[in-house]
C-alpha cells in the first residue's frame, strides 16, 4: 500500500487550518516539502510543544512525505525565538535533506503564501495553492499524523492548547469530539466565571459561548478571555453595526490596505476600496468587493492596521460572500504578483500585536501534559475537512473501538475517512455526526 493509500485509510487532513486531505498531497510531484511550524496566533503554543516533545516523528513524516513526492529537500519554517524546538528538530533531522528556515516573530508568518516565500522564494499565483509553484506545505502536527498512517493508526487524537483565564495553560492530546467543557476541566478551570472562548486563535479563530462544542481534527485549541475584554465585546456586535460604524466612520486612510501582507507580498487586496462597498450601496458596490477576493482574512486590518478601530476584515469576509453568492467570477488579477519593496519594514512584530489587543497579561506557557482522563461521551463530525463529508458506517447501538473506521469518504469524492476516538457505543447517528458513549 502506498503512502498516500495508507495516509488516505487513516483519515489524515491538515491540523493547522482548514483540514486539506493529506492524501492527495502525498500523491503529487513536487519540488519542495516544507513544515509550517511557525505558530503566529497569539497565545496559543500547541506547534512548539508538539515540535518540542515529538521531534522524531515529526521528521519522519516529513521524510515520509519528501521521499512520496520526489521533492529534492524539506524546509522547517519556525521561529527563532522557539530555539529550543529549533534544537529538537535539528538533532532529528540529521542525515535528511531538511533545512531550516528561521522566521521572525511576525503576524502572519504561518500563512502558507508568506512561508512559501520565506522558504523558497516563490510566490503563488493569484488564487493559486503551492503546488502550483511545486511547494507542498504542512502544518507539524499533520507530519505526525502521516508518520502515524505508516504504522496503521488513524487519527483519533487532537493535540490541543488551552490557555487564557484557566488555572493551568496546558498543551496535551484529546480525543476528537471531546467538549470544550472537558477541556477547561482538564486544565483545571477558569479563574473567572464570566467568561467567553476563542477557538483555534483570536485573530483568525471563532467566539463562542457554547463549551458543548466539539475538538475536530483542526481545532488548533482554545483561549479562555474574560467577558469584559475589548476582543469579545468587540466580537459580539453584530454586523449591521460593524456595517454602519464602517459607512459613517472610514475615512480611507488605506493604513489597512498598506499593512495586509497579502498586498505586500503583491496580491491586490485593497481593503480600504472594500471599505467603500458599504457606502456605495446602490451603486458601484460590485467594483469594490473584487479587491476582497484574494485576502486571506488574516484580520490585520481590523485588529492591528485600522486607526479608527472599524472592521475591514468582515467587510471583506462579507464582499467575498456577496460575489459568491452572485455566482460572479474569482478576480482576475492582470498585474504580475511583485513583492512591495517596503514589505520588510511592514512586519507586525507578535508582541506589538499583542500589546495592541491587550492580550500581554495573559501569555503564559502551555506545558505538555500527560495522562488525560478519556472523556465519556465525544461528538465526532463527519466533516473536519476540505471536500465531501464522509457517510457514517455505524448505526445507533454499536459497540466500537478506538480507531474503528465509522464514517466513510464516497468513492471519487474529496474528503477524509471518520474514526471512532473512544471505546463504546453509537448513541446517536445523522447526517452531520456521530455520538459515542463508554459503556
């Protein structure tokens, strides 16, 4: 069995953003195999405690994925203020055709466009993916994964990190479909009791309230902030709100356009011209929403960039939307992507980021954890990823085990096969997820 049939079987799909099918990664030809292990989030530190205390396997699934494609070298993108890691990763990849690649302690360092560049030099086209530049890219723990898939072990854990207001941040692996609830438990409580969760990062995660929500296999983990924060409350306003402070207040200035690191890469996304769509509401709108249409809604703009403290990054996020909706065509860019000459000097340091968002007081270390009490009952979705959700093969009343296969990719379809990630049995089945309990 191949690589890519054995990676396929175990149902790996990205980990560190929006859940690509590994397989077919595996399964291409390309020039270069690198690791984004650059982890630019605030707060969140589950990549470097990953890197820190599973190097080995780590590198062997990049190897894996090196050797399966026929690149002619791997490149580590990490940061260099994680040199420890760094150490970790060197002393396992000696004898490999891996590099490492040192990046700054910038905001978004981790986007695949940007470490791609970083990396090699090369810069993807306008709505294009690496391998359309002979790049495969991906996140740490997904190389884990693969190295997991070799052994015949699907992917039933989810490295996570916790973080914020609880009383001890950890890092640690939980079963997929294991509640938020469970994993504040784990980490011993918040020490607030209003409080609200980012999931998966505060500047390109979601808010919510719900701790019944479930880790998939790209849930990065959570960060616990108190109610009162600026973040959440600026989260909660609803968007006919952020719409008409955006209409009355935007001034275009175009600091949101000058620091978006897609535009300094040399992609034209123009948020402030997006801006403009919620005051030309009768006309004209069409011709300011394409210049949404390649950002990456890395929320810069909004957080960081934006003087007058407005949204951009939703009314971009909105204008995409709005184009699909009307089945209008991707942008076409007709300018060559060129690099802005002033791109370096454009950098958001993280710490400044975060002293911005006043989010300083609560960075703390995430230490791996061991040893986590199995949840009694998971939620276990059939779509975590890109493509088709897979068909459950399990009815109500079943007795499973760990790593049983439970739901099912449709021949010919894209998408990632479903594994049970606890001993019990199937309490509940639909078309969205399946339910176990421990007997």
């Amino acid at each position: 069995m191949s690589l890519a049939d054995k990676i396929k079987k175990a149902g790996v799909v990205g980990a560190g953003g929006a859940g690509f099918p590994t397989h077919v990664k595996a399964g291409s030809n390309v020039d270069f195999v690198l690791a984004n292990g650059a982890e630019c989030e605030p707060l969140l530190h589950k990549d470097f405690e990953i890197m820190l205390n599973f190097p080995e396997q780590i590198v062997n699934g990049m190897n894996l994925m090196i050797e399966a494609t026929g690149a002619k070298k791997g490149i580590f993108g990490i940061k260099g203020k994680n040199a420890r890691a760094i150490e970790k990763i060197e002393d396992s990849a000696v004898d490999t055709s891996i590099d490492m690649c040192v990046l700054g302690d910038f905001y978004p360092s981790g986007d695949e466009y940007e470490l791609v560049y970083e990396g090699t030099r090369r810069l993807i086209p306008p709505h294009g993916i690496p391998l359309d530049v002979g790049c495969l890219v991906n996140n740490v723990e997904t190389f884990y994964n693969v190295s997991n898939a070799l052994e015949d072990i699907p992917v039933t854990e989810k490295f996570v990190c916790v973080t914020g207001v609880v009383k001890n941040p950890s890092s640690f692996f939980v079963p997929v479909g294991t509640s938020f609830a469970e994993l504040i438990e784990i980490v011993g409580g918040t020490t607030t009791p209003d409080y609200a969760i980012f999931v998966s990062g505060i500047l390109m995660g979601k808010l919510t309230y719900d701790e019944n929500e479930v880790v998939t296999k790209t849930c990065a983990g959570i960060i616990v902030l108190p109610h009162d924060h600026y973040l959440v409350k600026r989260m909660e306003r609803p968007k006919e709100d952020m719409n008409r402070i955006g209409k009355s207040a935007c001034d275009q200035c175009s600091y949101c356009t000058e620091f978006c690191p897609r535009y300094l890469l040399g992609y034209d996304v123009q948020p402030h011209k997006v801006m403009r769509s919620l005051v030309f509401t009768t006309s004209g709108k069409e011709l300011w929403n394409q210049y949404a249409d390649l950002c990456c809604s890395c929320g810069l703009c909004s957080l960081y960039a934006c003087p007058e403290d407005l949204y951009p990054r939703e009314a971009c996020d909105q204008s995409k939307q709005e184009m699909r909706d009307q089945g209008l065509p991707k942008y076409d860019q007709k300018k060559p992507v060129k690099v802005h000459p002033i791109k370096e000097g454009r950098r958001v340091p993280l710490k400044q980021l975060m002293k911005r968002l006043d989010l300083t007081r609560f960075e703390k270390p995430t230490p791996f954890i061991n040893d986590i009490k199995t949840p009694d009952r998971v939620k276990i979705y059939l779509k975590q990823h890109v493509g088709a959700p897979a068909e459950a093969l399990v009815k109500i009343g079943a007795n499973v085990s760990k790593g049983d296969l439970i739901g099912q990719i449709p021949d010919g379809k894209l998408g990632a096969n479903i594994h049970a990630s606890i001993d019990g049995m199937v309490t509940h089945v639909n078309e969205e997820y399946i339910m176990i309990s421990k007997n």
